[in-house]
C-alpha cells in the first residue's frame, strides 16, 4: 500500500499507492491517538449498506448500514470499545449481544448483556447512517463510490478496531442502482437484481486488516475478466477482474498481469488471495494507486504504467499477506513493493535498467532526506501525520535501497532465499510481522548476524559520507604501494559498517577490483603492486546506493 508519487519516467513508476487523511483530518478523527483498548480480537465484519442514492444527483455522500461485528474477547469483556468517526457516523442503536452505547471522541462504546470471557464469541449489531462530512475515507462523486482507508479511514465509513495487527474475515451487501459495477474485498458470492436496485454480496474468508478493505464501484465500470494459474497447480485458476471505463485501453495490463504473477508468484510463493482485481478510478482519488487486498485501486491512466502496477500487485505479498504488526514497520509495506517493482523492471528489462531506477531512487532520498530513521518507535502507538508515514525518501525509496543493499551483502542467491522464506513463513503469512520479525528471519536463513546492517540502516537516521584520502608511492624493484584512508564525516549518525569495493586502474589500461569490510573510522588499507596504479574509483558499481562520498589523490 503507499501514497504514490508519479514520476514522468515509465520505467519508474514511480510512485506508491494509499490514500490516507491529511495530518489535520487524522488528528480531527482522532487518528493519532494510541490504541490502548486491547481485550478482544476481531473475528469478521459483517455490514449490509444501502449506497443506492450515492449513485444518483446530486450525488449524497450519506448512507444507512447495519453491522455485525463479532469478536473474541482476550479477558473478561463486559463492553467493546470501536473506532467510530465521531463526523461522519451517526449510530441509531446497538443489538445482539449489546445493549447500549456511547459515541464520543470518535470512540463508540457498546455495552454487553453479560460478562464474556476467553474462549467465547460475541456479535453486536451496530445500526448507523454515514453522514456527509466531507472527510476522507469514504468518496462519492458523480457516479462513482469508492472507499480509501490507509492508515485509519475506515473508521470513518464503518466502526471497526481501526489497527493493521487486527484482522479479521469480512462480507459485504450493497444495494446499489443496477446500472453500478461494485467490487470489494474478497469473491463476488452472488449478485440479485430488485426492481431497480442490485443487491451485491462479497465475501472474504481470509483475513483483512481494516485498512485494506474496500468498496469500489461506478456505473461507468465495465468488467474484463481473465484467469490466472496457479504455478503450483495449473489446473487451479484465479479470476482477474479489471474494472475500467469505456475508451480505456487494457493492452499493456492485460498482456502484463501474468507474466507479473507468474515472477512474484515464483519469488515469494504463489499469488495468496481468491481473486485479483483492478480498477480504475477518477480524479477523486488522490494518489497513484492504493493495494487493497484482492482489490487495487487505481488513478486514471494507471493501466498503461507498468510500473506502478508491478508496484501495486507486489503489495498482494508484502502488506496483504503479511502487513505490518504497526505503523512503525510500514516499510515492511512500502520499501518492499517499491523495490519488488525494481526487481519486476530488472526481470523484464535488464540490470542496466534495474540499477538505473534504483540510484533515482536513492537519489531522491539524498535530495529530500528528512533525517529521520526508517523505524519509528513511536509510530506502533501514536500513528504520525499521512506526510510523515508515507514519506516518499525514507518509507518508499529510503527503505527500497536497503533491499538493495542487502542483496549486496547476501549475494543474489541466498538474499531471494531470504526474501521467499519470509513470505511463505506460516507464521507471518495471512497475519503481521513487525521489523524485528524480519530481521531474525533474515538472520537464521543466511545464518549470520544481521543486525548491525538494520541497526544502521533501519534504526539509524541518514547515511554515510565519506571523504576518502589515496596515495601512491614508488618503491624499489619496480613496485608501488597504494594507501588508502576511509573517512566517514556524517554528524548526525553513528559509523556505517559496510563492505566496500574499490576499482584501482593501472599504466597498462588494465584495472583489479577489490573488496573488504569497512569497520571503523579513518581505516587505512595498504596495497603493494608490480604495475603502476595511475587512479582508484570508490564503490565504482554504487553498491552502496545511500552515500555521499568523495575520493581524492594526495600527492
């Protein structure tokens, strides 16, 4: 998931996906608070919506619903506390097993009849109206209604445990005008037409964190359907359902989505949700593209950037299947498609292309580094502002160029071993992982200690600046020695440990490369050769995408 930014180049992508509200919209819905209500676990979201008159002028973004919610208390459970935007959802009353409520401070607190306890199910049905509040979350606009929720809008069109930790299974009837096509989270179990209304009926059994449920629909949509096959089973398909708008052109992703999901589906194991679907929206949603599950949304023009597709379906793996424990570990999300889409272009396109895109994007951090570090503690409590969360050069590009540099570290072969045992871990799949997760997995497949790479690229703030100092002097029998002293000089952080390659070119026109692990400041590394070196390149292949560096001659 991810805002995305649109760069001009197609080889780029360039951008992300994810709507989220701006920094005062969260802090009105109380978004930035800590969630501190533990005591039950989601089970499944059940919400029957009447969204008929959205469709029709002059377009009302206003609604009726009725909810269950069903949960499975932790300890002892005599009421459940629901993120509700206080704005936009009006609560008419509660049933089954509640019997009343409070709304207030975007906080909906349904009492029990009883006390519940671990081991049991609870179901309250929670009836509302959406009001028309002119927020985010929940967008009507001249036909089409869609929803967009990362980090905490859906909140705001359905009351939920409004956490990425929390997921649970969902199902959806919509009653719509029959000239709307509606797409969801999960599999279409059936669709009825009632006079001039359809009733949809979408169901997922595999669990959603909040954030990635959506509702998408027009009544411009028209529906291209293909099959996908299952690369451990071909006689096992999976529909692909591309929502588009009349005078669309579908060429480039219809010829891209297989060979697409054929690649991640061999790096990280096969594509795990019912369906994979499209759609392309209008210009009332703000960003690139947005991955939720099953169900990406997108900007128009979108079908003919394959960049910004290969991005959004990487998110199916790395923030559907396995989405972030917190906001602190979003970069588990948006690093990792930004740089999955990198490996896309490498396979499809060559290396030169691959490492062309990825020094823009480590460029881009270098040009608009914040100085802050990839991981937050403080974000796992207290969600920060959509600018920050979503910031392009640390979240997206920053977190994109440790992959990158950690396959320098691994090698090719055991850093895809890495990356395709924590996508097919049980543990993490259909569920959360959190940073730590990550990094211990990447320890015990590779078999060596990690953690001082993460500590300084993902704990760490900015990046290395080297100011590096060479000498070569002539010694007897026709032989020269070559010196060189790596300096870091960046202020704010601590030393980066690095391995580093060097080039040395000699009289002859030939040249010798050479590596060595770079571990404390001011390092002198002394060569002796029988041919004259005439010059010596620093990182000459950018291994080491996040750096400023300088390598001058002494005489």
């Amino acid at each position: 998931m991810g805002r995305f930014w649109l760069f001009s180049l197609w080889l780029f992508f360039a951008a992300t996906c994810a709507g989220y509200a701006s920094p005062a919209e969260q802090s009105e819905a109380g978004s930035g608070e800590p969630f501190s209500r533990a005591g039950f676990d989601v089970l499944k979201y059940y919400l029957a919506a009447d969204f008929f008159h959205c469709y029709l002028p002059p377009y009302p973004g206003t609604f009726s619903a009725t909810e269950v919610v069903t949960v499975r208390p932790d300890s002892v459970l005599s009421s459940i506390q629901l993120d509700a935007d206080s704005r936009s959802i009006r609560v008419d009353s509660v049933g089954l097993a509640g019997v009343s409520f409070s709304h207030s401070a975007n906080i909906l607190t349904v009492r029990l009849d009883r006390n519940y306890t671990p081991g049991e199910t609870v179901s309250i049905r929670i009836s509302y109206r959406h009001q028309d509040a002119g927020g985010t979350g929940f967008y009507v606009t001249a036909g089409y209604v869609f929803t967009d929720s990362p980090p905490e809008g859906a909140r705001t069109w359905f009351p939920c445990r409004d956490i990425p930790s929390d997921k649970a299974t969902w199902e959806l009837r919509a009653r719509v005008p029959v000239s709307a096509r509606l797409g969801s989270t999960g599999m279409l179990a059936d669709s009825a037409i009632e006079g001039d209304t359809l009733v949809y009926h979408w169901i997922s059994d595999i669990p959603v964190s909040t954030y990635l449920i959506t509702i998408t629909s027009s009544v411009e949509f028209l529906i291209h359907t293909l099959y996908w096959h299952k690369l451990s089973n071909p006689g096992d398909s999976i529909p692909v359902r591309i929502y588009y708008k009349p005078g669309e052109n579908l060429r480039i992703v219809d010829s891209l989505i297989t060979p697409l999901t054929n690649f991640y589906s061999e790096k990280f194991g096969d594509y795990p949700f019912e369906k994979i679907g499209f759609a392309t929206l209008n210009s009332a949603f703000p960003w690139g593209g947005m991955e939720n599950q099953g169900m990406v949304n997108f900007r128009p023009g979108a079908y003919s950037n394959p960049g910004l597709i290969a991005h959004e379906h990487a998110h199916q793996w790395f923030g559907d299947l396995i989405t972030c424990g917190t906001w602190a570990d979003v970069w588990l999300n948006e690093g990792f498609g930004t740089y999955c889409q990198n490996l896309w272009l490498e396979h499809s396109s060559g290396q030169m292309a691959y490492k062309r895109n990825m020094n823009f994007l480590a460029d881009f951090y270098l040009a608009h580094n914040p100085g802050w570090p990839v991981y937050h503690p403080e974000w796992a409590v207290k969600t920060p502002g959509g600018n920050e969360l979503y910031n392009q050069a640390i979240t997206y590009n920053k977190g994109a160029c440790v992959l990158y540099q950690l396959r320098y570290i691994l090698g090719d072969s055991m850093f895809f071993r890495v990356l395709h045992e924590y996508a097919t871990d049980r543990k993490f799949m259909f569920s959360n992982a959190v940073t730590t997760d990550f990094i211990e997995k990447a320890c015990k497949v590779s078999g060596q200690d990690l953690n001082w790479f993460f500590n300084e690229w993902i704990y760490l703030p900015d990046h290395p600046v080297y100011r590096n100092v060479y000498t070569i002097d002539s010694l007897e029998d026709n032989r020269w020695r070559l010196t060189l002293i790596i300096d870091q000089v960046q202020a704010n952080s601590g030393f980066f440990k690095m391995p580093v390659e060097i080039r040395i070119s000699f009289t002859d026109g030939t040249d010798t490369i050479g590596r060595f692990m770079n571990d404390e400041n001011l390092q002198n590394f002394t060569f002796t050769f029988d041919r004259e070196p005439v010059s010596l390149e620093f990182d000459p292949f950018r291994n080491i995408l996040l750096k400023e560096a300088e390598t001058t001659f002494e005489k």
